[in-house]
C-alpha cells in the first residue's frame, strides 16, 4: 500500500491516479525514472564522448609518421656516418616526410664528398 502525496489517503499500489482527490501519482516516479534514464546519455555527455574519442582516434594517427620518419633518419645518419652517398630520393623524403629544413641541409650537401 501507498498513500496519496496531496491528500495521504491509502490506494493501490497499481493507482496512478489517487481515488479521493485525483492528482496523478505516478508524475514522480517518471520523472525520476527519465532523470535515471539519461543518466550521462544527454546531448552534451553524448558530444563530449564523440570528441574524446575523435581525439584519441586523430592523436593515435599522429604516431604513425614515427613509422617512416625513424627508418628514413636512422639510414641518413648510417650513412653519413660511413661517407656513403645519401640518395637524392632519401634526401627528398626527409625533406617531405621528416623535416623540412633537415632535408633542406641534406640537399645542399649534394655535390660534397
Ligand atoms: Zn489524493
């Protein structure tokens, strides 16, 4: 058994509307069932979510230029080291792939030995 909020008069627990004075009772209880039911699910919590993970999702593709960037300077630097000529095309990649005034520097070094 429950009792009316308005008037505190006794009724079915299945009553929606009170038998003596009729206000509804369930107006209550919904409201705090949708209140549960958006629980962190409104629009903003919804758009936040989407941007955290379209920034872990664009910060992860940032690590992936360490893919080719490490392999094109560890081969520049090796061979350097030896006095090997560094290839046109490897200078070029650095230039565009790794650092631009790096590549630049490299190109310049051309025509010495
Ligand atoms: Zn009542």
């Amino acid at each position: 058994m429950k009792f009316c909020s308005k008037c505190g008069k006794e009724m079915v627990d299945e009553a929606v509307v009170c038998p003596s004075c009729g206000c509804s009772v369930e107006n209550e209880k919904t409201a705090t069932n949708e209140n549960a039911a958006n629980g962190g699910n409104d629009g903003l919590a919804v758009a936040a979510k989407v941007f955290l993970i379209l920034g872990c999702v664009a910060q992860g593709w940032l690590l992936l230029p360490l893919a080719w960037c490490l392999p094109i300077t560890i081969s520049i630097c090796n061979k350097m080291k030896y006095n090997q000529p560094v290839g046109t095309g490897l200078k070029v990649c650095a230039l565009l792939f790794v650092n631009l005034i790096g590549g630049i520097l490299l190109l310049c070094r051309s025509d010495e030995k």
